[in-house]
C-alpha cells in the first residue's frame, strides 16, 4: 500500500494486516495421508487514514492486485524443492 498510496495521493497514517488461515494437516499427526494445504487465506486490513473513502479503496485494489502472495494463492503454481547436505544434492 505505502509503494502506491502516492498514486492515489492517499496519505496513510497507520496501517495494519491481520493475516490468518485456515489448514488441514492431519498427515503431519500421522492421522491419514492428505497432503497441508492452506484451505482458506483471509487479510484483515485495517487503514488509518484522512483520504477520501473512495480514494482509499482504489489503493487497496490496486495493491491487492498488486501482491505476489496473494496472486501466488489464487493461482496455484508448481513448487520444487532442490535440497542439498553438505554440498551434495538429496534425491
């Protein structure tokens, strides 16, 4: 938000993101073999801000788009892990 507050010539005085989720991992309790995955992703922000209301939603929009992480979540990707002990590579 504070990279594109300028755009929108919304000044932030505070801001805060409360980031919770939600998860199944049943597998790490050794109770079935389903894989931990995020079944839920929920950002509480809160804004601290003289801006006009509408000025201030246009920001979080943008910077939602914006947001690698968030885009990563909605789009699943591949994910790989090269692992390696003491310089030599684990299979």
């Amino acid at each position: 938000m504070a990279r594109f507050a300028p755009l929108y010539d919304v000044e932030i005085f505070d801001a805060k993101a409360d980031v919770r989720a939600t998860f199944s991992n049943t597998e790490k309790y050794g109770i079935d073999d389903a894989p931990a995955y995020f079944e839920q992703v929920t950002v509480a922000l809160s804004i601290d801000s003289p801006a006009p209301t509408s000025s201030v939603a246009a920001l979080v929009a943008h910077a939602e788009r914006a947001c690698h992480a968030a885009q990563s979540l909605r789009h699943p990707i591949p994910v790989t892990l090269a692992a390696t002990l003491n310089g030599v590579a684990l299979e």
